[in-house]
C-alpha cells in the first residue's frame, strides 16, 4: 500500500516541540476516518510514523498533530506550507463516538494527558455539538465533562478549541503539574481531579488518552469511582511498520494494536497489558 | 424547598459517603456548613490546625509562600477533596497556605470537637481513621507519580 501524497497547506505551533499541521491530496485521497484513528504519514527519505487525526475539513483536508521526539516526527514538526508528505490510512479502531447512543446513557468523561488530546479533538467536538443539538431538540443528553494535564501551562495544546468546548457547554477541568505565576487552573495530576470533573458515575463512558502511566492510574481512578470497565476506552500506542496487521511489529499481548487498536475497551487483559514490561 | 442537612451534605462526601448515620449524626456536630470568597484563606502555615475543610464545590489552592518569590501554587483541590490535614496529629499545625480560587462551598469541622469525637467513641475513630488513611495513602501515591515527568520526553504522548 503505497502512500498518497499530500500537500502542507498550514501549519501551527500549538506548544514548543508540538506543530499541527494541514494537509490536503494532490490526487486521490485517503477514505473517510472515524475519530480516534491514525495515519501512517512519511517524511519521505526519512521513514513513515504512525500520526492519529487531529480533525479533517473539506475537500480531503487531513489534520495531524505531531510532537517532535524523532527524525520522522522532527521533518513533520518542520514542514512547511507547500511540502509534500505520504500518506497512507485511515487505520485502527476509533473512540466510537459516531455511535448514536453515546451520551444518551450518561455521561461522557474524556481525560487526556500532553499530546494525548489530539486524538481526541475530532470525537470531543463531535461529542459537543451532539449534546447542543440534543438539548435544542429538547431531548435527554449527558454531560461531556473533560479533565485535561499538561506538565507546565505552555505544554497545554488546542487553547481555542478548550474555550469554544467549555462555551459549548461541556465541563472543562484543566490541570498541570507545575504552575507558572500566571495559571489560575487546577494544579496537580489528572487523577487527582476526576472527582472535580463534574460527572455522573452511573452510566457514565470514559476515553482516556495520553502516557500509559497516565492511562493506568486515570483507569483505575475511574473504576474505583464505579465507572464500569467495559465503559472506559483507552488508547494504546506501540511503535508500527505495516498498519496493515501483517508484520507483527506492533504487538502487545494478544493484540495487533495497528488492526485491535489503538482505541480499546479496559477489559482485563487491556489492563495486565498497561503494565506490562517491554521485551 | 427543604434545605439540606449537615448530615447530608457529609454522608455524600466521598471522605464520610458510607459511614453508618449515626456516626454521621455524631461528627456533625463539629461541622458548619461555610461559603469562602475568591482570594480569602482557609488556613495559614505556622497557624494552629483547627479546621478540617470538606470541599463541596470550587477551587481551593494549596501555597507555599517563598521571600522574595511569593505564593507557589504546589496543588489544587476540588469538589470531594479535603483540606486541612494537620488536624491529625500534634503539633497540630498547618504545613502550607490554603486560598479559595474561586467561591468555595465546604463544610468545615472544629478539629479539636472532631479529635475528642474520634477518641471517645474508638469504632467511630476506627472508622474515620481508616478514611483518612485511605485519602492520604491515595494522595501519597499521586505525589509519587507526580514525581514522574509523566507527560514527558521519555512517553511519545
Ligand atoms: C496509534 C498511534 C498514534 C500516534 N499518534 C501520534 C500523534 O497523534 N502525534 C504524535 O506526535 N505521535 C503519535 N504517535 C507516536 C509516533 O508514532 C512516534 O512518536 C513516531 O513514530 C516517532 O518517530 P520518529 O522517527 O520521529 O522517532 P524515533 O527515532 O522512531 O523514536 C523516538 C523515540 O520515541 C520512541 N517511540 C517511537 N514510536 C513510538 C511509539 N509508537 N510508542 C512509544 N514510543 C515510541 C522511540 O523508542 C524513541 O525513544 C502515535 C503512535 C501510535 C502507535
Ligand atoms: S504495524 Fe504491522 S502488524 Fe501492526
């Protein structure tokens, strides 16, 4: 499956080390993709990475967003506005939040740690809009209640769109683990303020998304509180060659995380394998 | 409109959800319900621990105040968290500054009527002792885990 090229059209430093970039096909391209599902996208001479969408627009236009750790991501964080990149998706599992019934049974936490937010994005407005439409339609609705970490205020990324959601109507708990002289928010670790976030345990669905240590306590916190496991859907990320599930190279446990994943239900050997030592 | 209890307002406060109503009934009598404006304090470091506050709603910041650099903001707690931790054990002094962010419902005890409570009946020391530790262990775990750059270089996300 060779990769489809693509054209930076924009791009935008959300944080230092953290650029979201825009881009649109030159030909044909990539099918339409669920929320939470990632991109395999190629710096081309240097090697490809796995990238979730961080939103989509018209006409094709693909959003990503990226942090510089690596060549790959490093040429990505350094494009510039008429570039060309590969492209080749979408792949994995999403949130699944295109499901009708999400926040009709309750409501809706999303925690997300660092960059762990961009694979978020699309299903948080997603989930936005659908509770606005709901309410207007007069009909039941839960809450969509966020709690988002960042090491330090700058780390924080999507700022707008933190705003436009909180205008939105959603509950909006932000926390960083060392403050600067200027933050007003919430200070320490996102565990430590799922009780601040406002929603109802009974019914409630959870999307996790950030480090794996982040992920395993914020899990645990949450099924502690009484969220049902099977009801909390965490994200996981293992280095990936192929996408395709043919190769093997992203495997943890029993999973293909490339074809199984990212996106998973915290069952109990989701929750053995978040603390599982690398081999 | 009825207004709520005391008790009410502690038996759905996750340090006292749970406990038996009559113990719930015994602590009350320590506890008043209080509203703390943005900017106030709720204790002072070096001050006598004579509250416990449990936050009902809003922000309320845990400082350390450092010459010459000002107040440094080490925590926050919300909505279920507790503040006031020095009460426990002598010398009965608080460690740090606690400020409302924002206007803050708590129910407050008197700590020394909480003590006395907690001594005189042992089951219901017991039992609020095995709360507090239960908080405090949870709270000492995240500390650790805080220690940890966890949204940092060495993690992809
Ligand atoms: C499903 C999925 C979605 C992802 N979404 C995003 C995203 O939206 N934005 C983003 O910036 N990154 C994302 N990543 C991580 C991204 O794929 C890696 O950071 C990237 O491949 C690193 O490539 P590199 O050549 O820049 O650095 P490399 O030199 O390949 O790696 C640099 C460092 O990162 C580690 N590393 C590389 N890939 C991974 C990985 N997958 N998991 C854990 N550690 C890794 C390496 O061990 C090394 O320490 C995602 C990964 C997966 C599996
Ligand atoms: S990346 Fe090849 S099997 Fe998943």
């Amino acid at each position: 499956m060779a990769p489809l090229p693509y054209r930076v059209t924009e791009t935008q430093e959300e944080a230092p080390g953290v650029v979201t970039i825009s881009i649109s096909p030159l030909g044909t391209a990539i099918p339409a993709h669920r929320h939470g599902q990632f991109n395999m996208l190629t710096a081309f001479g240097l090697g490809e990475s796995a990238i979730s969408l961080s939103g989509s627009g018209p006409e094709g236009k693909l959003v990503h967003t990226v942090r510089d750790v690596g060549p790959v991501t490093s040429a990505l964080c350094g494009a510039r506005p008429g570039d060309v990149v590969g492209v080749r998706g979408p792949f994995g599992t999403g949130w699944g939040v295109e499901d009708g019934s999400f926040l009709e049974e309750g409501d809706v936490v999303v925690v997300a740690g660092g960059i762990g937010l961009a694979p978020l994005r699309g299903a948080i407005s997603a989930l936005v809009a659908r509770r606005s439409a709901a309410l207007e339609a007069r009909t039941r609705s839960g809450n969509v209640c966020l709690v988002i970490g960042a090491r330090e205020p700058q780390q924080l990324i999507f700022g707008d769109d933190l705003a436009r959601w909180a205008a939105g109507g959603a509950r909006v708990t932000v926390t960083v683990d060392i403050p600067d002289a200027r933050w007003r928010g919430g200070v320490g670790l996102v565990t430590s303020h799922l009780g601040a976030a406002g929603f109802e345990v009974e019914g409630a669905t959870a999307l996790i998304c950030g480090p794996e240590i982040m992920m395993r306590f914020t899990a645990r916190g949450l099924v502690d509180a009484g969220v049902a496991p099977e009801r909390i859907r965490v994200a996981l990320e293992r280095n990936m060659q192929c996408g395709l599930a043919w190769c093997g190279h992203c495997q943890l446990g029993p999973l293909l995380v490339c074809r199984d994943g990212p996106v998973v239900p915290y069952t109990d050997v989701v929750a053995d394998l978040l603390v599982q030592r690398e081999r | 409109m009825k207004a709520i209890s005391i008790g009410e307002l502690l038996s759905s406060h996750p340090l006292l959800s749970g406990l038996p109503a009559a113990d719930i009934e015994t602590v009350a009598g320590c506890a008043r319900n209080v509203i703390i404006k943005p900017g106030d304090m709720l204790l002072a470091e070096g001050q006598r621990a004579d509250s416990l506050y449990l936050v009902r709603y809003g922000i309320v910041s845990i400082e350390i105040h450092s010459p010459g650099v000002g107040s440094i903001v080490i925590d926050t707690v919300g909505p279920g968290g507790v503040v006031g931790w020095s009460w426990l054990f002598p010398p009965y002094r608080y460690h740090f500054d606690a400020r409302a962010v924002e206007v803050v419902r708590a129910v407050a005890f008197d700590a020394t009527c909480l003590r006395d409570k907690a001594e005189t009946d042992e089951q219901l020391g017991h039992l609020l002792y095995k709360r507090v530790a239960e908080v405090l262990l949870e709270r000492l775990q995240m500390t650790r885990v805080r220690l940890l750059d966890l949204y940092g270089s060495k993690s992809v996300r």
